[in-house]
C-alpha cells in the first residue's frame, strides 16, 4: 500500500487551544506558598495549580487548566493590593501567571525561558522575583513594571552584579525604595528606583556570609539554621537559636518574629508559640513545612504532601485541611473502566476517579506518608499492603470481574506481612488487595544467573487482554523459567506460559493480537559484552489453544523481511506493537515508527509498509522524533493512532492525516499538561481521552465518541455560553419539576437548579454553587426527574 499525503496534507481544524475542551486531575496536596486575599479566602500554590480555601464555608476550590490557568505546577505566590494573585511556575517553566478570583487568568508571561520563579515581592510601581535559569548557574533577579492595570510588564534580569558571583538565591525582600536580596555570598541591596541594578556599584554589602538563609531588613535582623543577627548600635551582633531545621520563612509582627523552618513555627523571642509538625502520629513519617500566614487570629502552615494544618491563637482549636486531590501528579498507566471510572497507577501509588469520587489506593508503607480519614473528610485515602517496585508500571487493566490489575515491575520475592509481587489485583467495590503473583508456582519468572546473580528478581512489562479475555504478561529477563509470556485464562484461575524461542529473547516488551489471536512480542535489544541477551525486532506466536503443547499449533512463525521494521533496523528495541480495526499493524522502536500490512504464508509473516516513497522506501512517520521504553501507540474506536511519547502526543487518522495538526499535542498549542506523556486511555461514550504525565492527567473531549450525540435530546442556547454577558443559558425541553445539575466533565458539581412542577425550562447565569463564575470549559447538563427519563446535553463556557 502507498500513501504519499500524510506529510503535505491539511490539518483538520479544532480549536485545541482553547480551554474549553480541556481539564484535568492534578495534584493539590502541597501547598509551598500561602497568602491571604481582602476577599477573605485563603490561596495556596501547589503542584496542581492555584489552590482556594473559603473559611467561611469551609470549602476548597481548584483553580487549575479549566479556568484558565496555562501552566499548574506552581511554586509560589503573591497577593497585590488589588487582589490579583500573581504565580510563579515550578521546574521547568518559570510561567508568572496573574490571575483574579473574579475576572480569570488577566495576564500569563511565558516567553522568559526560566525553568522556575521561587520568590515574588509586589511594590507600588515595581515587583521583584527570583529566577532559576535552564543552567545551575543562571540565577538571579526578575524585574517587572506594574502598569495601569495592576499587571505586570517584564522589564530586565539581574545576575552576575555582585564581584565573586552567586550561586544560590535564599530571600528576596523589598523595604521603602530598596531591593534586598540573600545569597549563598551575603545579604546586598539596591536602590531600586533611583540605581541602575545591572551594575554592581548599585549593589551595597548589608552582611557578609555563606549560611545567611532570611532577612527581615526593617528589623535589620538576619537568620542562620542556628542564629539571629541584628544591628544594633552601628555593628551586627549574632544571637543563638534553639530551633530545628533549615529557616524558610521570617516575618515580623508587633515586635515579634515569625520564624519558619522546616519542622517548626517559633514565635521569638520567648517562644510562646511553637508547634512542630503534627503530622503523621508517628514520628517515622514526618511531614515538613512549607509556608505559613495568619488570618483572623488563625495559623495556616503549608505541609508537604498533608495539607494545610490550621490553629486558632486565642482558642487552641486545631484542624487539618485537605482538599479532595490525587497525592501525586506523575502517573504512568491508565484504564477506564465499563462504568466510566478512571483507573491510574504508579510506583508512588494507584487512583481511582468515580462518580466525581477521588480514591486513593495507596501501597505500604507510602500510605503513611498522607493524610488519613481520621484526621480529616475530604481526602481519601486507603491502604493497600503491597510493596511498590522500583520501575516504572507499564499497564493497568480491568479483568472480567471488574477488578483492577496491574503491572508492579523491579521486586525481588521476600517474605514479610506484605506481598513484594509483580503483578497485583485490586477489588474496586470495597478497595482490598485481591490478589498477587511472583515467583511462587512459577507464575512470574526472574533473573537466574544469567544476566546478574540468581536472585528471581523480577521485570515485567505490558499486560495486554486477548479478544478471548485471557491477560498476557510480558516477562523479561525470564532465566530461571524461560517464560517469556505469563498468560492469566478468562476464567481467573489457571495460568499458562509460553517458552522462550531462544537464547537470544530474554527481554520481552510488547505483545498485540491480530484477528486469529496470535500473539505478536516486541522486545528490546541488548547484548552483555560478546553475548547477545536479547536481539530485539518482533517474534510471532501462533497457538491453537493456551495448553501450548501442540508442536504443530504452537509455534513461532519468523519474519522474513525484518530489514523493513522502523529505521530499516531488524534488531532494534521494539516498545510498543498494536493493530488497527483494519488489521493494520503499526510498530513504534527506538528508531521509528510505521504501519504495515502483513501476510502469512506457510514460510513466515512478511510485512508491507503503508508509507513508502516513490521508489519504494519505507518512511518513517514523525521520523523527527526518538522513542524510548514506555512510548506507545493506542487506537480508539474511530481508528485513530495515539502515539504518546516524551515529546507530546500525536494523532495519526484512519486517512493517515495527522489531527489536528502536523504539530501534534503540546503545552504550547492545547491544554496537554506537559510534554511528558507516560499513557493515554479512552472513554469512548463520554467522548474523552486521559493523558497521564508527569504534571498530572489531562482530560481533552474529543470528536471522535461513539456515539457523541446519542444523549444530546435537550435544547440548550446559547452554545457556546459566553460569560460574562447579557443573556443567561436557556435549558429547554424539560421534564417538569426536574432537577439539573451542572458538572464538569469529571463529575464535579458546578450548580444545581431545581424546578418547579409547572416549568420546564431553566436559566443559568453560568456561575457555581458559590457564586463565582466558572473557568472556560465544557460542562455537562443532567436533567433528572422521578418519573421521566433522564436527559444529558452539553454546554461549552467560555470565560471572557
């Protein structure tokens, strides 16, 4: 087959771009920078994007890609004075975000080229921020203009201005009309409005050391881990601290300090208010702290990983704070179940999204290391006794009997009260350890000798279900054995295995089903100085029944052309192998990527590229890019190929045009949360794809649902809602007395209207249960009624 288009054609358009066709689960459960808003709600920023916590209602709101925000790993925060909260961007985008509770993002600088902001000061005219470049050695000072509507406007940098250098900047602080920064070379300031801060004459020596960590400059007051130093009399004069942990934060207040370090709030000087960290009950799990603030007369200490730990100062009441979040952000496998619930795994931990329901299913002993019903109603998290292993997850499935398995690759066998297996069974109705399986029965096989000591450590990859629903595991580095596939039957019981072909297949990596159900394995390519351990390229299985017994009906057909596999390289690592709905196989190895159409005859299986020049050379699709273990290809029902890697996502169409563009899915161009994609999963009713990276999952609805209309029987104008406006949304076409809710497209309930039994149709103004507009997106609209039917449509938001 020759296609010649797929490099020149025209893109289909979708507006990607645009906020309103995507979301995500991120994670808010650190909050590394606090401050308070005049509108009385606290604000934290957090790996997940800008977290809002009302006291009032007691109440959180995520603020994260749906409204708004471009980039939502952020590491801290400031609050001008008219209440718009600037952000600064974690590693590796340095984004300042503006953003207001009321109008949005106002403002998203992105064009710096700084992998991170770590500190931000606003002035009257002026705000400062310290900057971490692309390079160790590029750090320094941002400087930004505040124009007549309170935003900002990048002016200058500032590294390099003091002679010797600085290699590490701790505090940042304004104080009248002067800059004051703290290094790892001392405390210097600036005259800001009147000095030229690109020359180091402007620069002036306030104190010199290398273990200056926060200053208070109109205390005149510098900290150490173990000391004070304040000026006192025309000298500096050093105090000792009896405090614990590195300083991270100073204020002062009403002539006392405020002094944060990692494991303990002070109060100097005579200390009468000191908390260590509370959380966990036992001390082998510790959190740290992370930031603290104070409103109406209450603490809020940021914790890594726990929350925000509140305490009232007058009554001494105490409370843990935690929104309803995933724990982490980089996940690397995801399903979606027959109900519609989303499955994730990791190394760090496993998630399960359900009716709108964040669940935590957390090995041991990470459950530790998070906060617990006990102590708080809003996160879940429960404990799931299995050691977790120390490579990266390849695959998650659903079994037959609707629980959840999935790979738990890098574990050598021990016996202790908790499993250390390779691969692990959850039931998703009462979240318990079903099952597990290593070595025992020789269900799972492992190093033997051959590649290290004889240890059965086991390394397992993709888990892939077969049209009959029996599960096949890929097993390398199977010596002990030779099993290269462990394949589960339907029916959850017994086990089978398939032997290794040679000597020379010892790391599988990949395994795909054709239409008569043989298996197809990718395995990578390695040699151990003159031996040959694994030749990489594909080997083909065919088999009558899983006993594997039948010489005649279980054999291994070799491939006759294999000089034709991706990059012309027969021995290359193979990473993901998967066929279309025409049958077309399409291989991704660490030198390419193509699809083929393939033939079997009685002398082997010869494969055909479906991209060829006009002389007859196979050519590589996004021959731009490299792929590495845990790059893939997935085919949705419309048979379009995802093909996720380290770079971005791209689409490639059943007419083999890419969509929605030859540019693929970045950050840069949609609402994809990073370039770093592990995973990707479909729900094909909902029409939404999931993207697991290493900043979150992403949610994208997508054209390509089975039946994307098939509920769409209610009429709502117009649409899209463009708010704020002049009109409200018409909801029509209504059971009377009906109850509609409006959710995201994850299930989380924006509002809710109840009508009366005479009326069958609804205003909505477009905003939440709280008042506030919502962020531009797609929602959806659920009528229920006792006696009707219920009824589902869609509205796209888009927030001006």
């Amino acid at each position: 087959m020759h296609i010649f288009t797929f490099l020149l054609c025209t893109a289909l358009l979708f507006p990607l771009s645009y906020s309103n066709q995507w979301d995500s689960f991120t994670s808010f459960l650190t909050p590394r920078s606090l401050a308070t808003h005049p509108n009385g709600n606290l604000y934290a920023a957090t790996p997940g994007g800008l977290l809002e916590y009302s006291p009032a209602r007691d109440s959180f709101q995520k603020i994260s890609i749906a409204e708004g925000l471009e980039y939502t790993d952020l590491f801290t925060l400031a609050i001008d004075s008219t209440g718009n909260i600037w952000t600064g961007g974690a590693y590796p985008r340095g984004y300042v975000q503006v953003y207001h509770p009321k109008q949005g993002l106002l403002r998203s600088i992105t064009h710096l080229d700084i992998s991170q902001i770590d500190k931000i000061i606003i002035g009257d005219s002026t705000a400062f921020a310290l900057y971490q470049g692309k390079t160790g050695s590029d750090t320094g000072i941002l400087e930004f203009l505040i124009d007549e509507d309170n935003l900002p406007v990048y002016r200058d940098f500032y590294t390099d201005f003091i002679p010797g250098g600085i290699s590490e900047f701790r505090d940042l602080d304004l104080y009248q009309d002067s800059v004051f920064v703290t290094t790892d070379a001392g405390i210097f300031s600036a005259h800001y409005k009147r000095d030229i801060l690109k020359f180091s004459d402007s620069w002036q020596t306030v104190l010199g050391g290398d273990s200056l960590q926060q200053f208070s400059p109109s205390a005149r007051t510098a900290f150490t881990h173990n000391s004070y130093i304040s000026f006192n009399e025309g000298n500096w004069q050093a105090s000792p601290l009896e405090q614990e942990g590195e300083v991270l934060k100073v204020e002062k207040y009403e002539g006392q300090f405020r002094v944060l370090t990692t494991t303990y709030f002070y109060e100097h000087f005579d200390q009468d208010l000191k908390i260590k960290v509370p959380y966990p009950d036992q001390d082998t799990y510790l959190t740290t702290f992370t930031d603290f603030t104070f409103m109406n007369s209450v603490l809020y200490l940021g914790m890594e990983n726990y929350g925000i730990f509140a305490m009232h100062t007058t009554t001494g009441n105490q409370s843990l704070l935690v929104p309803p979040t995933i724990t982490h952000n980089d996940y690397h496998a995801l399903t979606v179940t027959q109900d519609g619930y989303l499955a994730a795994t990791s190394n760090e931990g496993n998630v399960l999204v359900r009716n709108g329901q964040i669940v935590n299913l957390m090995p041991f002993p990470e459950y530790n290391y998070y906060p617990k019903l006990s102590e708080q109603s809003s996160f879940i998290n429960r404990s799931i006794p299995y050691k977790t292993g120390v490579q990266l997850p390849i695959s998650i499935l659903e079994m037959s009997n609707g629980n959840l398995v999935f790979t738990n690759s890098g574990l050598t066998p021990h016996q202790t009260w908790f499993p250390y297996p390779a691969l692990v069974e959850i039931n998703i109705n009462n979240y318990t350890l079903t099952n597990t399986w290593d070595t025992t029965h020789q269900i799972i096989d492992g190093i033997w000798g051959v590649y290290a000591g004889a240890s059965g450590h086991m390394v397992v990859n993709q888990l892939a279900e077969d049209k009959e629903g029996n599960l096949w595991l890929t097993n390398a580095f199977c010596e002990k054995n030779s099993n290269v596939l462990a394949v589960q039957h339907a029916d959850g019981l017994d086990w089978s295995h398939v032997q290794i072909p040679d000597e020379t297949s010892y790391r599988p990596q990949t395994v795909a089903f054709d239409k008569r159900n043989r298996s197809w394995i990718g395995f990578a390519y390695e040699a151990l100085e003159e031996k040959l351990y694994s030749d990489g390229g594909i080997k083909i299985f065919a088999y009558h029944d899983l006993k594997f017994d039948d010489s005649t009906d279980s054999l291994w057909l070799p491939l006759l052309n294999p000089e034709v596999l991706p990059g012309n390289d027969g021995h290359a690592s193979v990473w993901s192998l998967v066929f279309d709905k025409m049958d077309f196989l399409w291989i991704l190895s660490e030198k390419g990527m193509r699809g083929y159409t393939w033939q079997v005859t009685s002398d082997g299986v010869t494969l055909d590229p479906v991209l060829k020049a006009n002389d007859g050379t196979a050519i590589d699709f996004l021959a731009h890019l490299s792929f590495v273990k845990g790059n893939r290809i997935k085919v949705d029902s419309a048979n379009n190929k995802w093909v996720v890697s380290h770079h971005g996502v791209w689409v490639i169409q059943e007419s083999m045009e890419p969509w929605p563009s030859e540019a693929g899915l970045h950050p840069e161009n949609s609402g994809l949360l990073s370039d770093i994609v592990y995973d990707i999963a479909f729900d094909e009713d909902a029409g939404l794809v999931y993207f697991a990276t290493d900043k979150g999952i992403s949610v994208l609805q997508i054209p390509f649902a089975e039946n994307p209309e098939k509920k769409e029987v209610m009429y709502v104008s117009p649409n899209p809602f463009i708010i704020p406006g002049e009109e409200n949304l018409l909801i029509k076409n209504l059971a009377a007395g009906s109850t509609l809710k409006i959710t995201t497209i994850m299930g989380n309930l924006m509002a809710e209207i109840r009508l009366p039994s005479n009326q069958s149709q609804a205003y909505w103004d477009g905003r939440d249960l709280h008042g506030n507009l919502v962020g531009s997106a797609v929602y959806i609209i659920a009528a229920h009624h006792p006696e009707e039917r219920n009824m589902v449509s869609k509205v796209a938001v888009i927030r001006k």
